[in-house]
C-alpha cells in the first residue's frame, strides 16, 4: 500500500459544488488518460466537463461556469495554474490537500464522475487511474476513506434488487439515499438508452444487408435478360454464334 502525502494543514475544507467536483476529477483522469495534453487548457478542461461518455450525470457547462470553478477550487488550494505557457494551464492538487494516496484519488475521482458505484464497478472504472489487484483492495481504500475524518466516502444501503452496495463520495457534502437512488435511475437512464440505440443499429444493419441482397439480385436478373438480347454489358459484343 502506498504510503499517504502529508495533507496540508487548514480548516475543515467546504463542500464542493458539482461542477467544482467534476472540474477536479476531470483534471486527475486527464493527468493519467492523455499525460501529453495535462496540465490542461480552459478548452480541453470544459470539453472533459462536457463529455457524454464515462459522465453520471451528463452536464454541458460554459467556459464562464469552468472559471468560476476553478477560482473556487484555486481558493482551497485543489487546483493550481502554471505559468509556463502562454496558455492557462491548470492541474490538480487532490492528493496533497485531501492526504489521501493514489488508489484513493483514483476512487474518489471515478465516484465524482460517475457516481455511485459498487467495489467492482469502481474497480473496472477506475482501471486507467490505478490497477487494483483485486475487489478486497478496493473495499479497503473505500473504507480508509469512509473512516477518515471527515469521511470522504459512504457505503449507501442496498436498495431492493441489488446484490452489493454501492459506495458515494461526500466531498459535495452529506448525501441521502434518495441521492443515491437518482444517480441509479439516471446510470439505468442511460443503459436503456445505449440498448435502443444498439438495437437500432442492428436494425439499420438488417436492412443494409436486405438492400445488398435485393441490389445483387436485381443485378443477376439485368444479366440474364441482356444475354438473352445478345447484350454484352461489359461493351463489348458478345461472338456470333
């Protein structure tokens, strides 16, 4: 297990906002996911925001509303902009000012992106930030962060139907199982929309295949009835006989 930074000291840190929250996560998955681009530019940073993959919820911010969360996010020491570049560049501080180790930033920035999420889920979801071993490694970083003080994690009880709890960061603030629940049915939202849209590509591709079919068809007819007129639709004459 890694060894944890030391966490700077300073009052109890306030409640993010969301979109405070998903600037901070998008910038540690950028830092792992395209390291050739971080720190980020203003523009790569809201499109990171905006994405529609990987996003629970999907949001479509401004460049305005970005800044507004990046000057909060300065004032709490979380974000930090270079001056290397005639482009503002920013970078994130998570790991430094929370004194949580990388596996926990891992967990924490896939729960603002996604939501809540089981061990596995978080696992599988967070494969690009940290490779954990296995489920049981998870759960004792989910735990770490559920223990510490404040917590910075919460296991939500398993509503009916579901076969593992599912983990929620509190770095928004306290949460309600109603919370919970939302994030669920948006996650479920947009599974079913991914499975129409999978079932209208298959739908497009029976067609497509019905159409090369007809088309290949109608081609062999146009050949038969042109060697029967003695037509060689090659251009060529066909030998007398």
């Amino acid at each position: 297990m890694n060894s944890t930074p030391d966490a700077i000291s300073r009052p109890a840190m306030r409640a993010l906002t969301p979109i405070e929250a998903r600037v901070l996560s998008v910038l540690v998955e950028k830092q792992h996911t395209v390291p050739d681009t971080y720190p980020l530019s203003l523009n790569s940073l809201t499109s990171g925001c905006n994405q529609k993959t990987a996003r629970a919820p999907v949001m479509n911010v401004t460049d305005a509303e970005v800044l507004t969360a990046i000057d909060g996010l300065k004032r709490l020491s979380l974000v930090l902009e270079g001056s290397s570049s005639r482009v503002p560049r920013f970078e994130h501080n998570l790991n430094r000012v929370l004194g949580v180790p990388s596996q926990s930033a891992a967990l924490l920035t896939v729960l603002m992106l996604r939501g809540p999420q089981t061990a596995a889920e978080l696992r599988l979801n967070a494969s690009r930030l940290h490779d954990f071993a296995d489920i049981s490694s998870v759960e004792v970083f989910l735990q770490e962060l559920a223990d510490h003080e404040p917590a910075r994690v919460v296991k939500l009880p398993r509503t009916p139907g579901e076969r593992e709890s599912r983990w929620m960061h509190l770095l928004c603030g306290e949460v309600s199982v109603a919370a919970g629940d939302g994030y669920a049915e948006e996650a479920e939202r947009r599974v079913s929309d991914d499975s129409s849209l999978t079932a209208e590509v298959e739908t497009l591709k029976a067609d497509q295949q019905r159409l090369s079919e007809e088309v290949a068809r109608l081609q062999a007819m146009v050949r038969h009835m042109a060697a029967e007129l003695g037509i060689n639709l090659d251009g060529v004459a066909p030998p007398e006989s």
